[in-house]
C-alpha cells in the first residue's frame, strides 16, 4: 500500500523519531505549525477516526497517554491534541494519527497579538 506513514512505522523511509512500542511511534511532523509538533501513529493502518473499529479502543487510549507522557518528557506545561477527520477536518494522510502541538510562550504571544493592527473595515 502507498501509505507514507506505513512506509515510515516500516522505518522504509526516515523520521525524526521520538518514541516507539510494539503498536505505536511518534516522531516529529515535517511542517510544523507549532514549536512542538510531533505525531503520534499507531502501526496498524487505520484510515482515521471514521473507520475506527469496536477492538481500537485500548489503542486509542493507548495514542493519548503516549501524548501525555512525551509532553511530560519534553517539559510542556500545556499542549493541544488534535484529530483531523477526513478532507472536510483537514486530514490530508489516510492513516490515523493524533497532533501533539506545543512549546508556545503565551506571555509572548499575547504581546504579538496585541501589537498587531487590527484590519479596518473601510468600505
Ligand atoms: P493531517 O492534515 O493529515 O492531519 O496531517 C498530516 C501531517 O503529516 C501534516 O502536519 C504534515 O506536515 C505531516 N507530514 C506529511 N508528510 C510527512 C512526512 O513525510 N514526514 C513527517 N514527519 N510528517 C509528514
Ligand atoms: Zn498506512
């Protein structure tokens, strides 16, 4: 199957590669839209959250505590997980993983926002 995260699960082609098990890795995202964006992608070649079977779940929990214990390991205070489900969710890769995005300074980021114009609405 032409899958690219098969193919890297399969160590056929490389990644950044953070963490693996027997049924899971997680390595950095190639584009990442946040400081820390990593991936975390069960072995299995599910398509996403849609065709998820009754027999997933231990997996599921199983993707989201791995999250949790690589945001711990990276020291990230807080973090967001995110599924894209299908082209409509923005998912663009059929095979089911989970968005682990973080490291953002909100001190930081509050001075960025408050310093940008705002547009106007001149007609
Ligand atoms: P989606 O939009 O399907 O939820 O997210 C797919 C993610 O996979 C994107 O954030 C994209 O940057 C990442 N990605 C796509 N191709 C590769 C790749 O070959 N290697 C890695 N590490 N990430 C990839
Ligand atoms: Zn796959």
């Amino acid at each position: 199957m032409d899958c690219i995260f098969c193919k890297i699960t399969g160590k056929e082609i490389p990644a950044d590669i953070l963490f693996e098990d027997d049924s899971l890795m997680v390595f950095k995202d190639i584009h990442p839209s946040a400081p820390v964006h990593d991936l975390i992608v069960p072995k299995e070649h599910i398509a996403s959250i849609a065709s998820l079977q009754g027999n997933h779940r231990d997996l599921l929990a199983h993707m989201i505590y791995t999250a949790k214990d690589t945001a711990e390991k990276l020291g990230l205070k807080g973090y967001k997980l995110v599924f894209n489900v299908g082209r409509e969710g923005g998912q663009v890769i059929d095979h089911l993983h989970l968005h682990m995005l973080g490291g953002w300074n909100p001190i930081k980021q509050k001075k960025e926002i408050d310093a940008m114009p705002h547009p106007r609405l001149d007609k």
